[in-house]
C-alpha cells in the first residue's frame, strides 16, 4: 500500500516562507541548500520508518534518472526527507548539490559537492543545530552518490512506489 507523501488538506499550498531568526546563539552553520516552494515535481521514491518517525524520502525524477543511468547527480539535485510524526511534518531535510560547493567547507570534510539544512515545517532553518553532523555520515556513502538511500532510489520505479 502506498503511503501518500503528504498529508495537507487537498488544495492547500505548500508554499513555506523563509523566515530570519535574530539570536546571539546561532550554531547553524552558512548552508546553500535551500527549501522548494513545494514539494510539486518530486518524486517519492521511498519511506523509511524509525520509532515514531515516517521518513518520505523525494528527488527530481531527472536525477533519479541520471543515477539510475550510472551518471553523478547533476548539479541543482535536490533531495528531501520530510520527517512525519503523529501524521504531521515534524521536520525537512534537504540535501541539495551545486557546482564546487564542496569547497565551502574549509575543515576538508566535504561530501562531495552536497550541502544541508534542516528546516522546520514553517519554513524556517533550525538554528539551533549544526549540520556538519550531516555531512560526517553521508561523507562515508561516497561509492553510492553520498546517498543512505542509494539501493532504494537505483530500483525505483517512476511514477511507482512499491
């Protein structure tokens, strides 16, 4: 059975406004990973589930396919992991990959050309969580495009959601 990527009234928009936080402790560190305006055009091509958390994993059906093709994500990929919990999104993690991005990071621990963000479901950017924590994991999944979800996406289906 198919488990519907989002559970938003019909016809509500997906529109999240980007909203600045002024604070003395941010520990955010500067990210170019960026939050869509919807979720429109992606494709969800897994769900991972972890104690109360539903995790919907969703990219652009051109990277899926590039992937799927053996080539690298291209610059612009996008993907997201929208968090549910009690059947409302609790968070959204973006990973999103530009062009010589990787050498942003002046501690040498790149994953590859990918930044994050952890954004809450108003659209604003956890500040109070820095996300190199992120790129220490995913640095490890080089061989499989930086990707946790690697074997999920290279046997997916578009359109389909086994």
């Amino acid at each position: 059975m198919q488990t519907p990527i989002l559970r938003q009234p019909k016809g509500a928009s997906l529109l999240f406004g980007l909203s600045a936080f002024l604070s003395s402790e941010i520990n955010a560190e500067p990210s170019r990973a960026t939050l869509p305006d919807s979720f429109d055009g992606y494709e969800h091509y897994t769900t991972v589930r972890r104690g109360e958390s539903t995790e919907h994993i969703m990219t652009e059906p051109n990277t899926i396919e590039a992937l799927q093709q053996g080539l690298e994500a291209p610059d612009g990929s996008r993907f997201l992991l929208v968090d549910y919990r009690n059947e409302a999104i609790y968070r959204i993690f973006v990973m999103e990959k530009g062009p010589g991005w990787g050498r942003d990071y002046a501690n040498n621990e790149p994953a590859g050309d990918w930044h994050f963000q952890w954004y809450w479901p108003d659209g604003s950017i956890n500040e109070e969580r820095d996300t190199s924590w992120c790129r220490n994991c995913h640095n490890n999944r080089e061989d499989e495009q930086f990707l946790f979800t690697y074997d999920e996406l290279m046997s997916h289906r578009q359109g389909h959601l086994d």
